[in-house]
C-alpha cells in the first residue's frame, strides 16, 4: 500500500507511533497531487511551503489529537491566513486571506494541516462545479462525467485519493451531493454545529461547512475538531460536541428508520433505487426497522429553497463591488467600478442568482415570494419535526441520478436544479445528514442520506459507520500505472 492509499485515522496512528513523519505525508501527497490532478482539476491552489514547514514543526512534537498530522484540503471559499482563497470566482482571483476560519485554526491547534484548496462552483452555486471560473473538474470513477457541486473539487480529491479529508461546504447539498456521485462520504452537520466564521457567505441562513471522506470515522474525528461554539460566529451551539469516534460501533438494534414516501417516486433512476432497497436489507439484517412516513411539504422544497438561497446570496454578494476585497475594474465613477467590477467578475450563474434574488426581494414581490417562501420553509421544518416524533432517522437517496454526462444539464438550469431535490429540505430545516455510498452500478457510485434529528451527528454517523462495514470496501480508481 502507498501512503495515500490509507484513510487519515490510520495516517495519524502511524505518525504517533513514528513509523512516518508528518513532512512524509504532506511530500508523498503532494507527488500524488502532481501526478494525478491534471486528469481530475480538483485543486485551485497548492500551499506546500507552508505546509511542509508545519508538518516539520509538528514532527518535533508529541501528537495532541487523532489527527495529528494529516494534511486536510479546504475548499475555496473557507479563507486561511495568508493563502489565496477565491471562491472560484474571477472577482476574488487574488484574495489572499488576512486571517484564519475558525475550523483553520482548530485543525491547526489540533495539528490538522490545511493543505490546498478544492475547485468549487463559482461562490457555491451550482450542482456540476461546471460554474467554477478556473477549470473543470472531472469524476474519478469516469473522467468524461461531472464530480458533482458544489465541493466537487472536495470530492473529487477525496476519490482520487489526492486527499484524506476534505473540507467542503453546504446550502442545499453541496457536500452530499457531489459525495453520492463520487462515492465517498460527506457530512453536513446542523446548523449552527460548526462555526461559519471565515467560511464566504452564499445563503447565511443555510450554509454550513461540512467534511468528506473515504470512510464515516475519518469524519467523525475531523468534526470533533471543527465543531462547538465559538464566540466569532453567533449562530453556533454551546451543546457539548461529544467524542463522536468513540460511538461509532453502537449496535443498531431497535433503531426506527423512516422512509419518506415523497422522496420514492417514479423519477427516481431505478439503479439507484436498486441500490438504496439493498442497503435497507443489509439494515433490516442489524435488527432496524422501517417505516413508512410522510413529508408532505416536499414538493415546495426547490422553489422555495432558490427563492430563499438567492435572497440570501444577492444580500451576502452586495459586498464584491470593487471598494474592497476584490479585482476592481474601473475608477471612472462609483457607478461605473460597481457596474465593470461585477460584470466582469461574476460568471452566469451567479449573476442569474443575484437577479434572482433582487427581484424575489423588491418591495412589490416580497410578499409573493420571498416571505411566502420563509412561511413553507417553517412548514417543511415541521415535517421533519413531526418524522422524528416516530422515528431515529430518516433515510433517503442522496441525488435522484447517479453522475452526470458534463455539459448534459449546463445549458439548462432548471434541471440542473432538480439534482438537489433530495437534499434542500434538509437544508432548510437545518437538520444533519450525511451521505454514504451504497455501492456501484454501471460502473458509477450511489450514495443513500441518513437524515437525523437536530444535532444527532453521533447516531448518523454510528449507523453510517456501521453500515460501512457490512456493505464493504468501495474500490476507487488507481489513477496511475502503480
Ligand atoms: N446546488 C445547490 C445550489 O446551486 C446547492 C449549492 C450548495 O449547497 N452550496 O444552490
């Protein structure tokens, strides 16, 4: 086995025991990185200077945590000192970062190194990572198909094995998603779970950042670091974050799991139906019961969800107007900096989302829209309220299609859209969930979502963790002649 092939529990176990040095992994990582990513396009940017230099500082000293020592990749839009952070988007091409996101500097006092960073959809919108300004990415297991979106770079890496752990981040799906179609594990915790401080905002009341990797205990050990209060960002929890790596291996015997009848429809691809009813036999056999249950409001989610998140985004983008941060493009006049600024630097998507997002909120259409939607986004939440009064967990598909053809759904957005159906509730509720993949077919991953109640991360992830081992090892591509 290389060094990239094992997971980042057993990295760090490793570095503990001194059969490896931390400046070993981040050089071993790095010449897989040169090796592989031009075929994948998962990483925008590469700080191995400065990561090298802190592995070496951590070799000299005695581990602290479970993952001391491991390289993690951020995504594009989590800012970190003195490193560029872009968004993917040609209006922050230079940004480099002033300070460290919370979850940055956790992972460094834990001796987490942030290494790299992952190729997103331009500011997070988008399904594909077709919306990224820099460069496609490609989906490991068929390099002609897209890696999903919005962490698709995340993904992507954690697949090729270019990764152990990458951080990504969540408004309506964006590490689930691209976790499904690239068949490794993606989590989003609750809302307010992990800090947003540093994390560039797209829809504040919906994004959370979240983790993928190759197995739930990797995850499970990152998020014990990344999680808990923290006084820079308001919304986040004081709840104690509990040391979830030590509850993964509880019995699930007894456990309720509900199967909403909204999200098993006729549309749903049978291979990935096929896929997600053989996980529910393996759960059946661990003693869990299912249930059928109803979310009625379901079918408002992804109006309700782009009327909300593009309020949200058109609101949080008023910022990139070319005073500060970004690549100012005028100094005719105020109007003519504003105007040349975000034309140029914003790319179709995300002005579509800005437009999107004024109209829903101007004073003739506010009532129509934007508050209406706030009123279904409460009456979504309390389906979900009413689910967990009879059951654990929910479990769902995480994407309605395994990965897409690149290009197939680019030139339309409204299905583009649709890929989110599973998740956006979620979202909206602000409730955790996680995607785990259930297998192959034709060659392609499916990933199945365990949805749980607010701040369960330690169920999901012990079911996750449990079903891991009865489904059994996932074989990702080699990538390269070994
Ligand atoms: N695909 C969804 C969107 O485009 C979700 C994105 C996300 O979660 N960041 O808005």
């Amino acid at each position: 086995m290389k060094i990239y092939d094992y997971c980042a529990t057993e990295i760090a176990k490793m570095i503990k025991e001194k059969k490896l040095t931390s400046s070993e992994v981040v050089e071993e990582l790095s010449e897989r990185i040169d090796r592989v990513d031009d075929k994948i396009g998962a990483y925008v940017s590469l700080n191995k200077d400065s990561a090298l230099e802190f592995a070496k500082e951590l070799d000299e000293k005695e581990p602290n945590s479970k993952l001391y020592g491991v390289p993690v990749a951020l995504k594009d839009n989590i800012v970190s000192y003195k490193e560029k952070t872009t968004a993917a988007s040609k209006i922050l091409k230079d940004y480099v970062g002033t300070y460290d996101a919370t979850v940055v500097k956790r992972m460094k006092k834990a001796g987490v190194i942030p290494f790299g960073k992952a190729n997103m959809d331009e500011f997070a919108m988008g399904s594909s990572t077709e919306n990224s300004s820099v460069k496609n990415v490609s989906n490991p297991f068929d390099l002609e198909r897209i890696p999903g979106g919005s962490s698709g770079g995340s993904a992507a890496m954690v697949a090729a094995k270019e990764a152990y752990i990458a951080l990504g981040s969540d408004t309506g799906g964006s590490v689930r998603q691209p976790a499904s179609l690239c068949g490794v594990v993606g989590l989003k915790p609750t809302y307010g779970r992990v800090s947003r401080y540093g994390l560039m905002a797209f829809g504040s009341s919906l994004d959370q950042i979240g983790v993928l990797a190759r197995n739930t205990e990797d995850i499970a050990g990152l998020l014990e670091i990344i999680a808990g209060y923290d006084e820079l960002d308001p919304t986040t929890s004081d709840i104690p974050v509990p040391e979830y790596t030590k509850l993964l291996d509880k019995e699930l015997k007894d456990l309720v799991i509900g199967l909403p009848k909204e999200y098993y429809t006729k549309t749903l691809d049978k291979d990935v139906l096929d896929s997600i009813n053989t996980a529910i036999e393996q759960l059946k056999k661990e003693g869990v019961k299912f249930k059928e249950i109803s979310l009625p409001h379901t079918k408002y989610a992804i109006s309700t969800y782009y009327i909300i998140s593009s309020a949200e985004a058109a609101s949080n983008l008023a910022r990139y107007d070319g005073v500060r941060y970004c690549d100012r493009k005028s100094n005719e006049s105020v109007e003519d900096m504003y105007v040349k600024t975000r034309t140029q630097g914003f790319g179709k998507e995300v002005k579509r989302r800005i437009m999107i997002g004024n109209y829903v909120l101007c004073s003739g259409f506010y009532d129509a829209y934007y508050k209406k939607a706030s009123q279904i986004r409460r009456l979504i939440k309390e389906d979900f309220e009413k689910a967990f009064k009879e059951v654990d967990l929910i479990l769902t598909p995480t994407s309605p299609v395994t990965a897409t053809k690149k290009g197939e759904k680019i030139s339309d957005p409204l299905t583009m859209y649709l890929s989110d159906i599973y998740t956006v509730c979620v979202s909206m509720a602000g409730l955790p969930s996680i995607s785990v993949p259930t297998g192959m077919k034709n060659g392609l991953p499916v990933g199945m979502q365990l949805i749980g109640d607010y701040f369960k991360e330690d169920l999901i992830l012990n079911v996750s963790n449990v079903y891991e081992k009865i489904r059994g090892q996932i074989e990702y591509p080699e990538m390269e002649e070994k």
